[in-house]
C-alpha cells in the first residue's frame, strides 16, 4: 500500500483568541512572540489514518509539505508518528498561493512520487477553512474523492469509508486509487514516540524546487491565484458582558435566573 | 461566444422539502441577481424530486432547471460533479452559489477545478462591487479569528454560503417561472463511487440548528453523565444541547452535536455556554445567537468577552441551582 499525506505548517489553532493580530497594512497575520507554527491539527488527522492502515496491513507513506521557512520541528511531526518519506516544495515561489495554486503543485509532485493506492489530505486546514485542496487534486489526477472521512477501512483494493453528512454519515465505496479526506472523528492522531523523534531528527527531508516537478512558476504560488484576496480583518465584537455575583456559585446561578427573567429573555 | 449571465443557485432538500439553506441561497441569489439586473435560476438534481421545482419559485427563482433520474438518488461525487459540469456549460451563468453543507463542501470545489474556475467557501456576506460587477465574497478564516474578502475574475464565481448566514424571501406561491428538464446523459460506469448505507444520527427531541434555546456544553462538563444535566435544562426550555469539539471526539455526545466552524450553525434567541472558553472555532458556530450566557469557572476565559450575561464558577454548583430557579420560576 503505498500512501501520500499533505500536510501544512500554520500558526496554531489553540492558540488564545486574545494573542491573534492581523499586522496593519500587510493583511498578514501577526507571528505574536509565544504564538508556536504547528502542524495543522487535520493534517494530523490525516497522518493518523495513514498510519492506522499501515500498522494492519503495512505499506510505505510520504508526507508532503508547501510553502517557505518550514520549521523542520513542525514538518518533521509526520516523519515522528511514523511516516516514511517527507518531501517539501520549500521556495519562494509556492508562497501565497490560493487552493487552486495549491492543489496543482501537490498534484504535481504526487504525479513525481510515482504509484500510489491513496492520497490522503486533512478536511480543510485550520488558517484558510476552505477544504478545497484535496478535491482539487483527486480533480487534477483523475482520482475518484472521498470528503469528510470518519472511518477507513481497506479490503480487496477497495475502501470503504465512514463519511460525515448533515444529519449523521454514510457509507461510501471506492476502488483504490482514490483521495479522502479525513475528518477529527476519525480519533486521536497518536503522540510521537522518543525513538519515532530520534529517527525523525536524522532524517533529512527531499527537497523539490518547482523545475523538479516541472511547474512554470507563473502557476504556482501568489501567480497561480485564482482568487484574489481584497482584505483581511478581524471583526469587531463589542458585547458588554454582565457578570452576575453570588456569595455562592449556587447563589450566583440563582440571581442568574432571575437576571434573566427581569431582562425578559425567559 | 456566450456569455456568463445570470444566478444560479444548487437546491438540496430534505425529506421532500427545500432545506432551510436552500431557501437561504435563494434570498440571498435574488438580491444578487437583482443588482446584477439579471435572472436567478435553481438546479434540482435527485430522484423523484420533482415536486421541488415549484417551491424554489415560490422561494424566489426566475427559472428552474431539474435533472431527475434514478442514477441521483444518492449523493455521489463523479455522478453530481459531472451532471453540474453540464448545467453549467449549458445555461452559464455568472455566479454559482451553494450551500455550505456536507454536499456543498463536497461538490463545489471539484466543480470548480473542473470548470477551471474558483471556489470561495463558506461565505457569510456576498454582494456586487459597483464597479466591476463581480461578486465580493466574505468569508470567516483562521477558525473566526478573521475574515477575509475574495473577488474571482473567472466564471461561473462559485461560493458555497453557510447556514443561518442569508434570509429567505417570504413564500410567494403566486410566482411564476420555468420548470427546464435536463437530461442528465451520464454513463453510469463513470460514477466511481457506491453508496452502501446511509445513517441518521440525530439527536432526540427538538433539533439543534432549528431550536431556539440551545444548551452548549465544554470539555470542562467531563462526561457524558454531566451533559444529562444540560439535557435537563434543555427539555425544560424547550431547547436542544450542542457541543464543542472536545465532549464529541470524546464521545460524551454524539458527533452531531458539534457546533462551530466544522460542525453546525446555530442562531438561537439564548444560548447558554457551560463550561466552555469560547474557541474562535466554536464561537464562529454559535455567534449569531441573540442572547449568550456563559457559565465558566475561569475568569480570563474567551466565551466571557462575547456572553452578555455571565457568572464566574464552577458549573457543577451553578447549573443546579440556576435550573431549578428556572424550574420554579417558570412554573
């Protein structure tokens, strides 16, 4: 079973809503000193369903990463859990691209990695929610999709998947090769084991500029938008918050309820 | 050569009926298409759905295309792309619009990669520029840290529209429009994918994206017997329980019950955050809500920067004694 996973370097998440900025004028967000870039927790996600199918049946998975001043830490993660390979397409000239830039040049280089059975991408990354990028590629490669992926299993060259719908999931099958994209319901990405972070600290990463996987780089990157960003704020919230006192929490639950019925809302 | 005229927005239903972001597109495609001085359209694909046409008049479309064949009764990647890809190329309009759903999310951008076009997902505010005509699409970004404003010079502009973003017209069934069959045409050996099973998942009782009390509980609740509490509470006002991410990847509440950024919109009259700090990825799933509460034991915690009313401690002493003042004051 040979198995790609794309994964992608953003500012964390869980970070406090309190530390986020948008840097005037650039219309870039603030690195905030104590803000960490980690791997985007549905590339973890991603990784983990990989690692789920080689542990039962075994296999080889390449992780691939876009984009500038990767922190080796952070793309190292994959490599840590249990990933075999990791390629980055690190250069200028993949920055500030939009899904559709983005899809093309990892369609790209999995064309470049050769054979594959699945291609694995997280539901959408945690810094642009747009959850394009894997039907992007299945689109360009000629690949059946799977989306929002909660179960995986692998028999007979075939998967059927658990996918997440509006009112509860279905169950789809493909024959392989095929992209899924892979959902938090899948389960916990495992920790990296002190021996997996060893490895992955001796490990070098494969490089590949864009004339290594025979892109122009007019359609790659900021060039290769399709979409063009106009703006980028935070929205103004201005809620005065009442806090409702008690000598105790149950009196304070108490005066809460009464609060509520004064100001009409029960 | 043609030209791209025109908006259009793709219809889902549920059980018979147009679903409720269905009539969402079509409020917000009629403004669209009436600054534009254009016609809005609805594309209905399934089987056996042919009764929808009329309701997507009704709701504010100038025309109706409808594609009903046995081949669509189930949602299927290659199946839904492909008949689109026709739509599309057949009546060409300017803009797409699609609702943010577990269809929309599936379809809109393998569409747009292969009309070789692009995509804006999720968005929470369309309108016209003056200027150039083109649609001006806002969407949250980093998990509702932000947002972002998108045009797109290629056509058809796609964007996929969330829940509970866009207002329906009032129904008008003395409206009048075109119902155009199309002829799906597809050779059913492309369709690579089969749908085994489909499952419903939801909640008992009042549901969560239509209830107007909603009871929204943390990873501090700690387990599924805690959120029986928030149950309580919920039955009693008439209400419905959601949850962040942590209580549903811990399984103490269906997945379902996820609301936020990758679960579901609600805009309740009162929501009653317990036990929760208010991510950015939560919040951006519960602020359209008119009244929030918040019941947190930690004081510097997010949810109390956006709850109009809230008190600091720990839920476990607050709650039963908040529910059962509520209890006597509404008997």
């Amino acid at each position: 079973m040979n198995m790609v996973v794309c994964v992608k370097q953003v500012i964390d998440p869980e970070a406090p809503p309190t530390s986020f900025r948008i840097d005037l004028g650039t219309d870039k967000v603030a690195q905030l000193p104590g803000v960490s870039l980690v791997l985007d927790p549905y590339a973890e996600y991603a990784v983990e369903a990989a690692l789920r199918i080689k542990d039962a049946q075994g296999g080889k998975i390449t992780a691939i990463a876009l984009g500038t001043n990767l922190l080796r830490d952070v793309v190292k993660k994959p490599l840590a859990m249990g990933v075999d390979e990791l390629i980055l397409l690190e250069d200028e000239a993949f920055e500030g691209g939009d899904s559709w830039s983005t899809a093309y040049a990892l369609a790209m280089a999995i064309k470049k990695i050769g054979a594959h059975d699945i291609i694995f991408c997280g539901r959408e990354a945690s810094d642009w929610n747009a959850g394009q990028v894997g039907s992007g590629i299945a689109e360009i490669l000629g690949l059946p999709s799977i989306t929002l992926a909660r179960k995986i299993d692998i028999a007979n060259g075939k998967a059927t998947v658990k996918r997440g719908t509006d009112v509860g999931y279905e169950v789809v099958e493909v024959s392989l090769p095929t992209l899924i994209t892979v959902s938090n319901e899948i389960g916990e990405p495992r920790y990296p084991t002190i021996k997996g972070i060893m490895a992955a600290k001796k490990k070098d990463p494969v490089i590949w500029k864009p004339a290594d996987i025979g892109v122009n780089p007019s359609q790659i990157g900021f060039s290769g938008r399709r979409i063009k960003m106009h703006r980028l704020f935070q929205p103004v919230r201005e809620v005065n918050c009442e806090i409702i006192e008690g000598e105790t929490p149950e009196e304070a639950g108490v005066n809460l309820a009464l609060k509520l019925r004064e100001a009409g809302i029960l | 050569m043609a030209e791209y005229k025109g908006v259009m927005i793709y219809s889902e239903d549920t059980e018979g009926k147009l679903a409720a972001i269905t009539t969402e597109l079509l409020g917000c495609g009629r403004a669209l298409a009436d600054d534009l001085a254009q016609e809005l359209s609805a594309v209905v694909v399934g089987s056996g759905i042919s009764g929808l046409a009329q309701q997507t008049i009704t709701y504010g479309a100038d025309n109706v295309y409808i594609i009903d064949d046995p081949l669509f009764k189930d949602y299927r990647t290659d199946s839904y792309v492909s008949v689109m890809e026709k739509v599309v190329k057949q009546v060409m309009p300017q803009i797409l619009l699609m609702g943010q759903t577990s269809v929309g999310r599936d379809l809109a951008p393998r569409l747009a990669f292969r009309l070789n076009t692009a995509a804006t997902m999720g968005c929470v505010e369309l309108a016209i520029d003056p200027g150039s005509k083109l649609m001006i699409q806002t969407k949250p970004v980093y998990g509702g840290n932000a947002q972002a404003i998108f045009s797109c010079a290629s056509f058809p502009q796609i964007a996929t529209v969330r829940p509970k973003a866009m207002s329906p017209l009032e129904p008008d069934t003395s409206r009048k429009g075109e119902v155009i069959p199309i002829e799906a045409g597809l050779d059913p050996s492309t369709i690579r994918t089969k749908v085994l099973e489909k499952v419903k998942e939801e909640v008992e009782g009042i549901k969560l994206e239509d209830a107007e009390v909603v009871i929204g509980g943390g990873r501090g609740i700690g387990s599924a017997e805690g959120f029986k509490q928030l149950e309580e509470l919920a039955k009693m006002l008439k209400g419905a329980v959601g949850a962040t991410r942590p209580p549903c990847d811990e399984g103490w509440v269906p997945a379902g019950a996820q609301i936020g950024q990758t679960g579901k919109i609600v805009a309740p009259d009162l929501y009653i955050a317990v036990a929760l700090s208010g991510s950015c990825q939560h919040m951006s799933g519960c602020s359209g809500s008119k009244t929030l509460i918040a019941i947190n034991k930690d004081p510097e915690a997010n949810i109390l920067r956006e709850a109009h009313f809230s008190v600091v401690g720990d839920w476990k002493k607050v709650l039963p004694a908040f529910t059962n003042k509520i209890k006597e004051l509404l008997s």
